[in-house]
C-alpha cells in the first residue's frame, strides 16, 4: 500500500501521524510536510504513484483521475464532500472511506456559541471596551427562544438535542422526515416558509449541491423577523449574502453569524465589518477532539470503503439526491 496524505493538518498532528503508520506498518506512505496547499499540477505530483490517499480540502475531479489511474481509494478526513466527484468516482469505480457525522458535536457547540454571543451582543460590547466605553447593552437569552434548524442531519440532530437544555421551542426542515426523532424530542417539522418567519434563531445545516444554491435567497431571507438571528456552520453559497447584507444594515435582520462563504476568505468587506455580522474562518470542525475523530476516521477509510452510489448515504451527504 502507497499512502498520499495531502491534508496538512493531518500531516502535521504528531498523534494521527503515529497512529497511521503504526495501523499500516509496511506501507509507503508520503505526507505533506511542506505544508502546502496541494492544487493543480503539484497535488498531481503529489500524488503519482500511491494507491490511497488520506485527502481533506484538495479537489479531486476527472483531471485528477486521468492523471493518477494507480489512485484507487481516497479517504475523505473530514466531513465535506464537495471537493470530491462522486459521479466520476462512481463511473471509474473508485472507492471511497468516509464517515459522516464526526464532527457534529464540534459544529453543534459553535452553533451554540454564536446564537448566545449574538443575542447578548458580545462582539459589540467587546468592540466597546476596546474603544474605552464602559457601557452595559441590552440583549437576550438563549433559552425558551423559538430555534429553527434546516437540515436535520447527523449536526442538525446534535444541536436539536443540546437545545432541550435550553428550553427552546425547536422547528425542523429537512426534505427526508424522521418522524420518530421528531417524537421524541420534541420538534415539529415544518416547511421552510413557515420555519424562516417564526423562528427567532435559523441555523442552517445543509450540503452543498444543486438543490441547497442559493435556498436563502432574497425573497427568503424576507421572510424572516427582524429580531431573528441567522447562522450558517454549513457551506457557502446556500445563503444570498449581498441580500443579507442589506437586511443587516436596515435593520431589518438582527444579527448573522456565519463560519461558511461563498468565497472563501470572504471578500465582502462591507459584511465583514457589520457590527451585527460575526464570523469566523470555517472552524466549525476544528476542535481537538473533532480533529482526531476525524483523523481516525480517514485511517479506518482506508481499509473500509465502497464506491460512491446513487441513493447511498454519502451521495445524499454531497446533495447529489436534490
């Protein structure tokens, strides 16, 4: 076995390192100590002449696949899939280890962290003290809020269950239905109209595919309170961000907090710079201990994989099944 590691924090994490080579003592394998991005003509070099590849962020395509014809199992680290074409993979029959959900409770506290830190306008009162004001400002409580969560997934399910801590009152969308965790937990399943205009938190947890680009458009972002609060942990491009800017320096939309863009980085300054806009660059995966269960579960990829079929749970995870 030929093992290419492209990611570089996989590379560079000393325990998935020791762990890899100590599961698959007698095989090759080549991990990007350079620390750099992998594209183009150096990920082909990179990955000529291996078999596997442990791979995160680097984009995978037909150009790939006609290049290094000896790559034949690829083991996603990460959650991710829009990188990766599952169609081509399918046609060629190359295998594919993933595991999705790994990472979910990562992304469900950060969710967390940004609906509390936006109703009790954390960043504006931090900006405040920086500038020397001492200046108590008004905001609000997490708890017994109206939450709506699109996209009910293995994140989506997480979140839903962490918020019963919170007393809030919790709308579901999802175009599959899961009528007995909805029963169990309490949640009403509503269709997403209905879901942006009551909701006074939207969290959004959808793939990245044709039927998700550009979901929250104008006219749905419309919809909306204008006390509500919208967040994005998912993929860039579901949401129509130069409409939410508008709705956010009108006032007509209380705050947003996104770890996801469009672009990324994001190359709107003018949202950037909102006071009731929060973001971060794409961390929603990168605590410590989602970094190793999902290091972990590249390694298993390697060894447990299957290829990429319509109807599958990863073709429905890369929206494929819209």
């Amino acid at each position: 076995m030929k093992i290419a590691v492209t990611s570089r924090s996989f590379s560079r994490h000393p325990t998935l390192r020791h762990e890899l080579t100590t599961r698959f003592p007698n095989a090759l394998v080549t991990f990007n100590d350079s620390g750099a991005s992998l594209g183009g003509d150096a990920l082909l070099a990179f990955l000529r002449g291996h078999d596997h590849a442990v791979t995160a962020l680097e984009t995978l395509d037909r150009q790939v696949f006609d290049h290094v014809p000896e790559l034949g199992v690829i083991a996603k680290y990460g959650v991710g899939l829009d990188m990766l074409d599952l169609p081509e993979m399918s046609r060629r029959g190359l295998r594919l280890g993933w595991r999705g959900g790994v990472n979910r409770r990562s992304v469900a506290e950060l969710v967390i962290a940004f609906a509390i830190a936006t109703l009790r306008l954390v960043p504006q009162a931090n900006a405040l003290i920086r500038e020397g004001q001492w200046r108590q400002l008004m905001g609000r409580q997490l708890s017994g809020r109206v939450f709506g969560i699109v996209g009910c997934g293995h994140i989506g399910k997480d979140l839903a269950v962490l918020l019963r801590a919170f007393g809030c009152t919790v709308l579901v969308n999802d175009i599959l239905d899961f009528p007995d965790f909805y029963a169990l937990n309490g949640l009403e399943a509503v269709d997403l109209e209905t879901l942006l205009r009551q909701s006074e938190i939207v969290s959004l947890h959808l793939p990245a595919g044709k039927g998700t680009r550009g979901l929250l458009s104008a006219e749905r972002l419309a919809l909306m309170r204008p006390d509500a609060i919208l967040i994005n942990t998912a993929r860039g491009g579901v949401v129509d961000e130069v409409a939410l800017r508008t709705l956010l320096e009108n006032g007509h939309l209380a705050a947003a907090a996104f770890d996801v863009f469009t672009v990324e980085p994001p190359q709107d300054g003018k949202l950037l710079s909102l006071p009731n806009f929060l973001a971060t660059p794409h961390i929603g995966g990168s605590a410590e201990e989602a970094v190793l269960a999902m290091g972990r579960a590249a390694i298993d990829g390697l060894i447990d994989h299957e290829v990429p079929r319509p109807g599958s749970e990863v073709w429905r995870a890369a929206g494929l099944d819209d």
